[in-house]
C-alpha cells in the first residue's frame, strides 16, 4: 500500500498539525507521507495579508498540489480556509476543537506590564484582532507583524513592540513555555484552534477515510462559524468573528463584526436546543447583515 501523502506548509505549526493527522491515520494502520509546501503566504512576510487580496493566500498553493496530484490530503488551520473551496476540492474532515482563545503575549523588556491593555504598540497582521481591540481600548497602536509565532516572538525585541497576539492554540501545541493573558474580550474568528483536512471531492475512497478521524461536534460548530461568515459575506480578512459550541444540550453561539477603527460594532448572541442549530448560521449571518453588519463590510471593502 503506498502511503497516504499528506501536504502541509513548513511552519512548525504547520507540521504539529500534519503530524497531529499523521498520527490519527498512523493508528489505522495507514503508511504516510508528510509532504511540507510554502505557500505564497508564508512567502511574502512584509505585506500585510488584507492587502495581498488573494483568496486562500496560506491555501492556495496546497490545493493547487491536490488539483495536481502531488499530494493526497491538505492539513490547514480551518480558519485560513476559504469559506467557497476551489472546484473539485472538499473539507473531508476536521479534528476536535481544543483551544479558539486569543491571547496576548508581552515584551518581557518593555514597561507595557505596567498597564492593561491601552496604550500599547500591539503587532498583529490580523483586522478582526484590531478592530475587537480598537472597540474595547481605542488607545492602542498597530503595526503589522507576519511570519510564524516564532518569528513573531523574536520580532517582538527587534521591533521594540509591547506585545502580540496569538491564538492560545499555536502556544499549546507547541509547548512553548511563555506567559500569556487571554484576551476574553475578542471573539475567536471561524474556525480558530480547529485543524480541517481538504482532499478532492472525485477520491470518494479518502473522503470514507478522513470521515473515521472527523469529529462531528466540531464540524458541527465550525459549520455554523463558517456559515455565519460567508453569510455577511465578509472575507477571511475581515473584521468578523465567530465562536459556537455544545454545552449541555444546547448549542451556545456568538459572533459579530467590527468597523476597523471600533466605532460600529454589532455582536449577536444565541442559544438553541442541540437538535434546533440547523442553518442557525446561516440565520444569524443574515440577522447580521440586515442590522448593519452591510454597511460595515461596505466600509471595510472601501478602505480595503
């Protein structure tokens, strides 16, 4: 049996993640390959990603790989991937959920301890991370800041900064023994702390596959995130979050979207039975939408 090539980019992160499938397939008795990718995102580390306007600019390269037949699988942070998939390409598979937490990590060297979270120099190539923050503690200067969270670590010395933003799941996977403070006041964007495998839609024998690593509470909730936001039709880049998961026997949602300068902000929040979340966000997308989210994402697709 020849084994299971399964693309990913070469962060190390990246590859946690790779490896995190390989392992799941591994227990199977399925021979792998890992199959390491740069994508154009991973490329380019100077332009800030909303200005690239490149629709899966950390996707792309990968699904071009399938398309080719380099690869058999795709490994992706879900929330990187494309809410429309290129023609031929399917999410076959998702694995459980376990960190959607922003957080902030601080210059050691800097005095910013001194204070909360205002009046800080904050690097984050992220509009969603912004605008939240902009909304809640409007005295904060941005500067751009891309590359892996290691590279983001050292750079935040070199370029003087008070601190950066991560997902708390990046610094847990990789053991990374840092101080962190969860930043509860920004939602998680859709999809965030989940790992998704792509394959092609016509290789029905590895869709059957991928099924027996899925989770399903996590594709459920992820769904929801992700139909919220191809509902305001927003973009991954822009400024909208969204966060869904089961707790006894409900379905607890909350999502929202952000002027970048935090001026305008619409959040909504719902509750269901578990067995009533059917479209809900699809729904609460078109809530959004109708009750300003519109004219947000005109603003932001202006400025953008």
């Amino acid at each position: 049996m020849k084994p299971l090539r399964i693309g990913t980019r070469k962060s190390p992160l990246a590859l946690w993640q790779a490896k995190e499938v390989e392992k799941k397939l591994n227990q199977l008795n399925i021979p792998t390959e890992i199959i390491p990718i740069t994508s154009i995102g991973d490329k380019n580390l100077v332009q800030p990603l909303y200005e690239m306007n490149i629709v899966g600019v950390f996707t792309r390269d990968l699904d071009l790989a399938l398309l080719n037949n380099e690869i058999d699988i795709a490994v992706h942070s879900l929330k990187d991937v494309p809410t429309i998939l290129p023609k031929g390409i399917v999410l076959s598979a998702v694995l459980k959920r376990d960190y959607e937490a922003d957080i902030l990590v601080r210059n050691p060297k800097t005095s910013s301890t001194l204070r909360k979270f205002d009046a800080l120099n904050i690097g984050t190539g992220s509009l969603r991370r912004r605008a939240f923050w902009n909304a809640k503690y409007p005295n904060v200067n941005f500067y751009n800041l891309r590359g892996n969270l290691q590279t983001r670590l050292s750079k935040l010395e070199t370029e003087n900064l008070d601190g950066t933003i991560f997902s708390l799941a990046g610094i847990k996977r990789l053991n990374l023994n840092i101080d962190y403070e969860v930043l509860d006041f920004i939602i998680p964007a859709p999809g965030q702390g989940v790992v998704a495998i792509s394959s092609l839609e016509s290789n029905k024998e590895i869709t059957n596959l991928m099924d027996t690593i899925n989770h399903k509470e996590t594709q459920i909730c992820t769904e929801i995130e992700r139909d919220f936001l191809s509902s305001l039709e927003g973009g991954c880049t822009a400024p909208i979050a969204a966060y869904a998961k089961m707790e006894n026997e409900a379905l607890i949602f909350k999502g929202g979207i952000v002027s970048l300068d935090g001026s305008k902000k619409l959040i909504l929040e719902k509750k269901v039975p578990i067995n009533k979340y059917s479209d809900l966000g699809k729904t609460l997308g078109k809530e959004a939408f109708e009750q300003g989210g519109n004219e947000i994402i005109k603003e932001f697709k202006t400025k953008n």
